[in-house]
C-alpha cells in the first residue's frame, strides 16, 4: 500500500510539529483515489507559534552577511539534488504528475532557485547620490515576516520560489500549501533546516482559505506572496491591503499562443502540445487559446491529432507514463464541465474529449477547432488539458484578439519572421513571453502577469525588490542651515 505519512503535519519553529485538535485533512493519491496521508489544519495556536517564531528569527537572520544566508540556501540546492528520486516521487504521489515530469521540473526547478538567490543575495547593494557636500545612500532592507499561500499544481516549486528570494534577502516566510498537495513543503522545511537553516525562519502550516487568511490578515506580516486563481488573488489582495502590506500575486491565464503560417510546423504542434498537456494542462501559463493563421491550420490541426494520439498515458509511477491524472476529482468535474460546455457552444471536437481510463480524475489530451472568441472555452481558463485552436487571418486581427481578455500572464508567438515577432510580442498585453518557444521559466528570467493575472515578479533579479524595501539615508556633511 502508497504511504507519505509525514512526521507531523506542520513544521514550526525548526521542527515537525503535531496539533490533532485540528480538522482533519485527507491526502489521496490522485490516481487511485488511495488515502496516502493524514493531517490536521493548524489550529490559531499553531498559527501563532509559527508566526511568533517567524518574527523572532527573522531578526538575527536580516543581522547575518548575506554570504553566509546564501551558504545555507546553496547547501539546501544540493540536498535537494541529492535526493532527486526521493521527492520526485512524493511530487507524484502529491499531485499525480508522471515521475518523467518531476524528476525534471518540479524540485529541480526548486534547486534552481535556491542556488540563484544563494548567489544573487551578496550582489545586492544601494547606490550612493551625491549632493554636492552632503550625499545620500541607499539600503535594501528585509520586509520582515513573509506569508507564502500555495497552488496545489507546482507545490513544491511554488514553496522554493517563494522561500528563495524570501530567505536569501534576511526575511522569515511562513508558508500555506493548498490542502490538496501538502507534502512538498513540509519536505523543504526539513531541507531547509538541514542544510543549517536557524529555526523560526521557514514554517510550514496547513490548512484551506480560512488558515491563509488568517495569515494574511495578522499584523506581524509584512507581506504576502500568492499563486493561486484570480478569485483568490483578489480577496487576499484586498485583505493585504487593510494592512497596507507588499503583495505578489501570480494568478491564473488564458494565454495566446500565436501560430502564423511561416513557422515551423512541427516546433509549433509541439509547442501547443507542452503548454497544454504538461502537467495534464495544470499550468497557469498554458497557451490555452491557440490562434493558427488560416494557411497552416489544416497542416497544424493534423499533426496535432497525430502526435496527441501518441501520448502515452497512465500510471504516473511508472517511468514510461507521459500523461497523468488531474490533481482531484473536483478538478476532473470542472474539466468535464468545460469539454460539454465547449461541444454544447458549437467548437468541434478534434480528439479527446472523454475521462479517460487509465484511473481516477484522468481525462483524455483534447482539442477543439474552430473555436470562436465568445466561447466559454476561449474566454475562461479550465486548468486542465483542453486546447482551443482558434483561426485567424492577419497579424493585426490576431493581436487584438490576443489582448481581449482579463488575463494577461502570458504570450508565445511562432514565426519564421524573427522582427515579425518582435513586432506582434511587443504588442501583446502579457508578462512573461516566448518567441519561438513556449512555457520555459529559467530561474534566471523575471516570471508573473499583468492585468487580472497579478503583479510582482518571481524569479530573476526582480524578485529580489519584491521581498526588500529601500531606505534612502541623506547625510549632511556641513552646518544645518536653520532660517530661525
Ligand atoms: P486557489 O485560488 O483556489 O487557491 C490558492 C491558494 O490560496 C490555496 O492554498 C488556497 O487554500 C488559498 N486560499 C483560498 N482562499 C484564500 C483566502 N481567502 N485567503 C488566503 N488564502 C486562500 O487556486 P488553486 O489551488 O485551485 O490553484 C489553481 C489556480 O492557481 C489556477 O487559477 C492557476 O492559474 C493558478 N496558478 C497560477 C500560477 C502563477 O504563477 N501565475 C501558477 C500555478 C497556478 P486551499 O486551496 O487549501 O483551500
């Protein structure tokens, strides 16, 4: 029988910590439904130890060179490493994606991050401003106490995202996995405190909305980092802003993947596949809506129906397995939901369109043609792997359309036509964009949307201001020139 039975439910103030006074959280394995762990969410006593302990910590931690806060982050990178199997395989029993995807992308991706903020946190430094005499310099200073609120889709990435730069700038996190996927995070506590980290500085506590809003509401935080739905994001944003505290919000999509028809055939189909099916379609930055420029699409729609025939799904253990399970069986019957809704509009179904059969919550890689701007299907995003191919004729018709949208996470345009591209990404409204490519997020380059999608970035030297304040420092070098 599949067990991930943690040591405790939370991890606070250095250690797994237990409170069954707490409700009772399931966690099953996506793909049988099988029971694989039991927890409790944090009761206001567990909240209240983690963040009392958070804040205590955080000032010793802001005190340290930022050298030596990056030793410990670079040491957790390679415990991370170390035990790549070992949690590669709880991703997969937490969220039910093929061990061939979180081998590669979850805590690799994790490492990647707290190797790059290792490194970027002794490179910090102000400016000094000359006054002619007096001259005025200028620090980055922690924020203090920093709530990170988790997605259950990437939860161990999320976790390393947000404690990375978080840690690495001096600030103390206390992080909220969604109680869908709850184990990754315990895990990098663990790493964490491992690899030398003091304890107060990155607690883990569960539990649904009412925990992360707690959290967001208390005092003691300085600032809140979600990744969830644009719904989410605006309640916590707006229970952030009572308090006048920093938000990151990296919110939901339904991003345009552009295919005029110069581009490369195959790099195109293959695109469309990756930001649609990886992850079974649970990624925020998926290019949901695919515009295919008239001349190519009945070349682009072929091929795409023949490589997704292809896909092999199944048993997301076996290292064979391409395609899993969605996370839940309340995300399987939104997903459903979206397939009818979009056959009942009038889009024509190309393949899929069925639950599949390989075991619990799977539904087959889908794709619908001729879909059109006004469709549920074009409009919302399903989090799921539902790919709307929609036709277009020019480069100025296709942008506006792009841009019709609340969203704007991100953008990806196909062309043989390299200043055409420049062209039509510089006119789209989306923060993070590929060119010729679609869905890579190297830690080194800035991620996170516009409009609806959310503000702030993750990743990059960007994030590094989005977890520090800047003091301005004036210092007179002659008389105070008082006029009485
Ligand atoms: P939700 O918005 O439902 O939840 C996100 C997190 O917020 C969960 O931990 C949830 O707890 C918590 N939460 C819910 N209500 C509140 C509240 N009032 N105050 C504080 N916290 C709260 O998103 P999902 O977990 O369903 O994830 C899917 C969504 O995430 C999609 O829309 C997707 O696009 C987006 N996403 C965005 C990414 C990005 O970087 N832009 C990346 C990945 C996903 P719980 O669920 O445990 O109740």
């Amino acid at each position: 029988m599949l067990t991930a039975q943690p040591t405790a439910s939370h991890f606070v103030d250095g250690r797994y910590h237990e409170d069954a006074t707490g409700a009772a959280i399931a966690v099953t394995y996506p793909h049988t439904g099988a029971v694989i762990a039991r927890l409790h969410t944090a009761t206001p006593a567990v909240i209240e130890l983690a963040l009392a302990s958070a804040a205590r910590a955080q000032v010793e931690w802001a005190a340290l060179r930022p050298v030596e806060r990056g030793r410990i982050l670079r040491r957790a990178a390679d415990l991370i490493r170390d035990r790549g199997a070992e949690l590669a395989r709880l991703e997969t029993l937490d969220t039910g994606k093929p061990i061939q995807e979180t081998e590669v992308a979850d805590w690799p991706s994790g490492a990647d991050a707290l190797e790059y903020f290792a490194g970027l946190a002794p490179t910090v430094t102000g400016e000094t401003i000359p006054l002619g005499g007096d001259f005025a310099y200028t620090l980055r200073e922690p924020l203090g106490v920093c709530v990170g609120i988790g997605a259950w889709n990437y939860p161990s990435q999320i976790a390393c995202w947000k404690a990375a730069p978080a840690l690495a700038m001096g600030n103390a996190m206390v992080f909220k996995p969604s109680e869908v996927t709850p184990l990754g995070a315990l895990k990098l506590a663990e790493i964490l405190h491992q690899a030398g980290l003091p304890a107060g500085l990155f607690n883990v506590v569960q539990g649904g909305g009412a925990v992360g809003g707690q959290l967001t509401r208390d005092p003691r935080v300085a600032k809140v980092s979600l990744t969830g739905s644009v719904p989410t994001g605006a309640r916590v944003y707006a229970a952030a802003a009572e308090g006048m505290k920093h938000v990151t919000m990296e919110l939901g999509g339904k991003s345009p993947l552009i295919v005029f028809d110069d581009a490369n055939l195959e790099d195109a189909v293959g695109a469309a596949m990756l930001g649609n099916f990886y992850s079974s379609g649970q990624v925020c930055s998926n290019g949901t809506r695919v515009f295919v420029q008239r001349g190519i699409k009945a070349r682009f729609l072929a091929r795409l129906a023949e490589r997704t025939a292809l896909i092999r799904a199944g048993d997301p253990l076996d290292r064979e397995t391409q395609f899993g399970p969605l996370v839940s069986p309340a995300q399987h019957a939104k997903v459903m939901d979206y397939i009818r809704i979009a056959q009942a509009e009038g889009a024509r179904l190309v393949c899929g369109g069925a639950a599949g059969r390989e075991g619990a919550n799977f539904v087959q890689p889908t794709v619908f043609a001729e879909v059109t701007d006004t469709m549920t299907l074009a409009r919302e995003e399903v989090f799921g792997p539902v790919m709307a191919v929609l036709d277009f004729d020019t480069e100025d018709e296709v942008i506006a359309r792009a841009n019709a949208t609340q969203f704007g996470l991100a953008a990806g345009v196909f062309t043989a036509d390299l200043a055409r591209g420049h062209r039509v990404i510089g006119r789209l409204q989306a923060g993070t964009c590929w060119i010729n490519a679609y869905n890579l997020t190297p830690v080194e380059m800035p991620f996170g949307g516009v409009k609806a999608s959310g503000l702030g970035r993750e990743n990059s030297r960007a994030a590094i201001e989005h977890y520090s304040q800047l003091k301005a420092v004036y210092v007179g070098m002659g008389p105070v020139a008082a006029p009485y």
